[in-house]
C-alpha cells in the first residue's frame, strides 16, 4: 500500500517529464510536471486544472495492494505524447507509504503498443541507476564577453580544513589569474567519512539565509550545483537551485568509494549577484553533510572562517556539529507585541494571568488554555489569549479553520527550533513538504508570543486579535472550529498526531476582580485524533532531524511564559469524534478528444 506513480518522458528522465500520480492518502489521481529539483520534497508540481483532463480515474486499496486506473488522451497540448505506433520510454515509481515522498523505488521502460504481443519476460526495471539532470560537470561555455578561460587547479590542494571532529575534511586552494581578478578562482574538495549528500555554502553572515550554496547530491549521479539558500523552515530543503547562467562551476566531480564521499569544483570567486569570496581577508564559509545520498535534512552541519593569505592556523576552528540545543535565527522573529502601523488597531488588551477555560487535546497529551478579552472600544480589538501545553519537545501548531479543513486555514506555529511564533497560511497542497506559507510581515501580528521547551516539554503562548483583514475570524461568542497538530520534533515536518475541534469561547470582559483560581469547568471539544485525513497540517515523509540554520554551540535558556503553578484539572467529558467528510478526488473528464486515439492504463501493485 502506497503512493503509485507512472511517467511520460522521451528523455527517460524525471526531468521535463509529465507524471500522473495517485496518492491514497489524499485519494488523488492528478497530472503533474516533474523538474527533478532535489530542493524539493516532491519533485513536481500539480498542473493547472485545464490540464487535468484524465478520464475515468481511480484508485482503490485492497488486501494490501495498491490499483491506480485512468485514461488519458496521447496527445494533449503542452504535455509529452504517448505514440500509438512507436516506442514510447516511460517511468514508474511506488512511494514508502501513502503520504505523498520519496520513492521507495523508481524505473524507466520502453513500451510500443503497435508491436507485437510482450514476451513472458518483462523489462529490467528493478534497482535502476538514478537519471541525472541535465546539469553542469565540467567547464561551462561561456557567453560572448564573459570571463576567459579559468586557470588550472594544482594536482594538489594545500591548505587543509578539517571538520565535523574530522568527519569532514577541506581542501583549498586560490589561483589568482595572471589576466584579471574576476577570473580568479577558488579549487575545493571535500572528504566526507560517509555516504551522503555534502554540501558547501559562501555566507558573509555566517547564517544559511542568503548564503550561495554549492551541494552534491549522489542520488542524482555526479550532480554538482549551485543554489540559493533560503533558511525558510517550511521547506525540505530551504534553498532553491539557481538559474542555468549561475551554474559556472568548473571541474566538477562527485565520487563515493570506500564509505566516503568526495566532492570536488572549482568557483570563480567575484560573480555577478553572489557572494563574493575573497582572496585576502576572512570568508565566512558553510558545510553540511546529508543523512544518505537523496535530498534531505543534514545530518550534521556548521560555519568556519578562513583567510587564504594566511597560513592555516595549528589547531582547526571550531566546526563540529552542535551538541545542545542551537539557537537559531529566527526566520519569523515575531516574539513580542508588533508595531502598528499608523491608523491601525490601537493598544492591545492585556490577557489575564490565568487562562480559565480548558480543553484537552490528543488524548489528553496536549491541552489547550484560552480566554477572551473583550475591548471596551472597539469589537475590532478583542483578542484571544492561548497557551498550548504539550508533554514532549516538538513543534506545536493551532489553526482556524470554518471548514474544519487544513485548506483555506489560518494557522499560528510554535517552533523552539527557530524560537518561533508565526502565523501562516494553508494549503494543503499535497506536493510540498510543508503545506503552508509564511504570512507576509502585515500580519504578523501576534501578541505576547513566546515558545519554551522545559523538562521535555512545549509550551506555545500568544494572544492574537479576533478579527484581522484577510483572515478567518474567531467568533467570541459561537462556535469556532479550530485544528491542532503536533511534530515529532522540534524540526518542521510531518505531524505526529492532529485533528480539529469546535469550541465557544464564552467571551467574558475584563473583571475588576482577580481571575478564576478555582478548578475550572472544560469545555469538552469535538475532535478526530485517529488515521488523519487528507489536508495534513504540515506533511512530510519522515521525520527530519532538528534544522537550525545559525551554528551556535552553547544551549539556550528558555524564557517561561507567565502561566500559573498548577494545572487546572478538566472536568471534560469523553469527547465526540468529527467525521471528515469528502475525498480529495481531483478529476476532469475531457469532453473533446484532441486526437481519435486514448491509452487506458491501470497498475497493479
């Protein structure tokens, strides 16, 4: 039982073919356009509806086995044509599971469905070598008026770098043209002890946002590029490959013998629209190795300076990988109270000290506080004061949502990770690892947010205003349908559990009197907390280590929310669980056929 996918490429490789894909877990069968982009959790993009023209789809799970059927026209506009009559190369490939990932297997075959009937003995399709994109391995032609030819590398590289306590080695060397400095370059290769992706970043900050970032990726063959880091949490891999003009680097290889791996390039050091490297002076440099050869989350990573003028120092710097908890940059750095911008809500209302109404969440696990503070002034700056408390160190996330569905949900993530408190918004969009987006910085407008990790726990704090331009409301006195979801780490990525619940807040002004000591009456929500449905509030295939894009080495002192010493015991009910209703089926039946001949294909897995 799993993900079923089958691909039309006359290349024969992933890139610039066109898949159609059935995901049980979203009881989806859709088109999508593959780019091979390893930056990406799922190397494709849906197409737009006008192209989801497949007939008569279906996927369906029995006795363990996964069928995907469909009927698609050969020849559609935009897309790859299937010939009648000829040899067509097609892909296939089945996932670990029924989440949309990485392929637990993948192939390619030839098929013409004009020859005669196939033998009893079917392609070689086991255990293929992985395609390589079409990518840059060596000198690359430059343009007319670019930089001349590049000097050579020495045979031998002479300034040593070691990293990762040795795990990771470095060698360098500058060549400086005799013709100009903008020829100059800079010969690198890295020894990893390991089988696995290895990565290179130029950061002038230190930080992994904004860095240039050279990575080689053995999954995909000798693949050796260049990206553009992000640090944005809510990707796999937080950078996104650079245009085919950037992808300059020359003598590329990528080679795994013995255990190890070794990248090897050479970079021009001053190239228009990346970060210079320079030849005297301190560079602030970037490394990481994966956890295996495919695309995915470091196993280890740090920063080291270096200066090429100068002689290597007796003893290395300090690069291994963090033992304790990092303090990372914080990509949303909402923490306190924003600004506002002039004519907009006035001062916040303060929340109480403590958050009488009570709701525990999966099974008990997590529990949600809440109150609502009611404006004297103005319905417009009411707010909802939460803490959610969670009985393990993970990411912990709350959202609203009128439907009860991720998609279309506002949703507000605590991550210790990045000691963030933001607010987003959802998708759904199976492709992506994260199925959300960063509000822009407008409305970012949480209040008093705070996430702290104490005694293996999580504890998320924020007060947010009821009502905000462009985003779902929370009623103060009705019934709100919110979603909860928590990680299996403080690293973004796959939910451990999740599920919605509705809830009256009873809203209640300022007392003049203290607030409620006394044990408050819960109210008992409707939630599911069982098989998650389609709309994942945050979908990955496995769980990722813990990202954290600044390399410090000292643990931080979590600051702890203004909570009381007790927790108030709920007198809740067991709760009623919601039944989701619809399956995320997206097909279009064609009402005209392009051409008079269609293939109707089914797998049987």
């Amino acid at each position: 039982e799993a993900w079923v996918g089958f691909g039309i490429s006359p290349t024969g490789m992933m890139f610039g073919a066109n898949a159609i894909i059935g995901v049980p877990a979203y009881d989806s069968v859709m088109k999508f356009n593959s780019t091979l982009d390893p930056t990406k959790q799922a190397p494709f993009a849906a197409m737009e509806n006008d192209h989801q023209t497949l007939m008569n789809a279906k996927l369906t799970q029995v006795d363990g086995k996964t069928v995907v059927e469909f009927t698609k026209l050969l020849k559609e506009e935009g897309e790859n044509k299937i010939l009648a009559d000829g040899e067509n190369t097609f892909l296939w490939a089945v996932g670990a599971g029924n989440e949309p990932g990485y392929h637990a297997a993948r192939g390619m075959f030839t098929l013409d469905f004009n020859a005669a009937a196939p033998s009893s003995t079917p392609p070689a399709t086991s255990a293929p070598t992985p395609e390589a994109p079409t990518y840059t391995t060596s000198a690359p032609t430059l343009p007319s008026g670019a930089k001349g030819a590049a000097p050579d590398c020495p045979s031998d590289l002479t300034r040593v770098t070691p990293l990762n306590d040795g795990a990771l080695t470095l060698y360098t060397e500058v060549v400086v043209s005799p013709t100009s400095n903008s020829e100059s370059i800079l010969c690198v290769r890295l020894e990893s002890d390991s089988e696995s992706w290895v990565g290179f970043g130029i950061s002038p900050t230190g930080k992994m946002e904004g860095a240039n970032t050279i990575i080689g990726v053995p999954a995909y063959g000798d693949f050796v590029q260049k990206f553009n880091s992000t640090g944005d949490p809510t990707k796999q891999a937080p950078f996104a490959m650079m245009n085919e003009t950037h992808q300059t680097l020359m003598n590329t290889k990528l080679t795994q013998v013995d255990g190890k791996t070794v990248l090897e390039f050479a970079k021009y050091l001053n190239e228009g629209g990346e970060n210079e490297i320079l030849e005297e002076g301190e560079n602030t440099f970037l490394w990481a190795v994966g956890t295996g050869n495919d695309p995915g989350y470091h196993a280890a990573r740090g920063e080291f300076t270096l200066d090429f003028k100068k002689a290597p120092a007796p003893t290395p710097p300090t690069t291994s990988a963090p033992t304790s908890a990092p303090t990372p940059e914080t990509p949303i750095p909402i923490t306190s109270a924003p600004t506002l911008p002039s004519g907009s809500k006035g001062a916040a209302l303060d929340c109480p000290s403590e958050l009488t109404q009570v709701t525990p969440l999966n099974d008990g696990k997590l529990t949600l506080y809440t109150q609502v503070v009611v404006s004297p002034t103005s319905d417009n700056e009411s707010i909802l004061c939460a803490r959610l408390e969670y009985d393990s160190e993970a990411w912990v996330g709350f959202g609203i949502s009128p439907t009860g569905k991720m998609e279309g949900a506002n949703t507000i993530i605590g991550n210790a990770a990045y000691d963030s408190v933001a607010k987003y918004n959802s998708t759904g969009d199976p492709t992506k690892q994260a199925p959300f987006a960063a509000m822009d910085e407008t409305h970012q407008t949480l209040m008093n947010s705070v996430v702290t990790q104490v005694d293996g726990k999580t504890v998320v704090s924020f007060s947010k205003y009821l009502k905000e331009e462009g985003e779902n409301e929370i009623l103060a006195d009705g019934e709100n349908t919110f979603l909860w979801a928590v990680g299996t780490s403080n690293a973004v990525g796959y939910h451990a559990a999740r599920g919605e619940f509705t809830l009256d807040l009873k809203a209640s002004s300022p007392a003049p009197t203290p607030p409620i000591t006394s044990v408050p009456t819960t109210e008992a929500p409707t939630f599911t907390t069982s098989a998650p449905t389609p709309e994942a509030l945050i979908p990955t295939t496995s769980a990722p280590t813990t990202e954290a894009p600044t390399f410090t080495t000292s643990a931080p002192t979590p600051e702890a929310p203004t909570r009381t010493t007790s927790v108030p015991t709920h007198t809740a009910s067991a709760p009623t669980p919601r039944t989701r209703s619809g399956a995320m089926v997206m097909k279009k039946t064609g009402t005209t056929m392009l051409v008079a001949g269609a293939v109707a294909i089914w797998f049987v897995m």
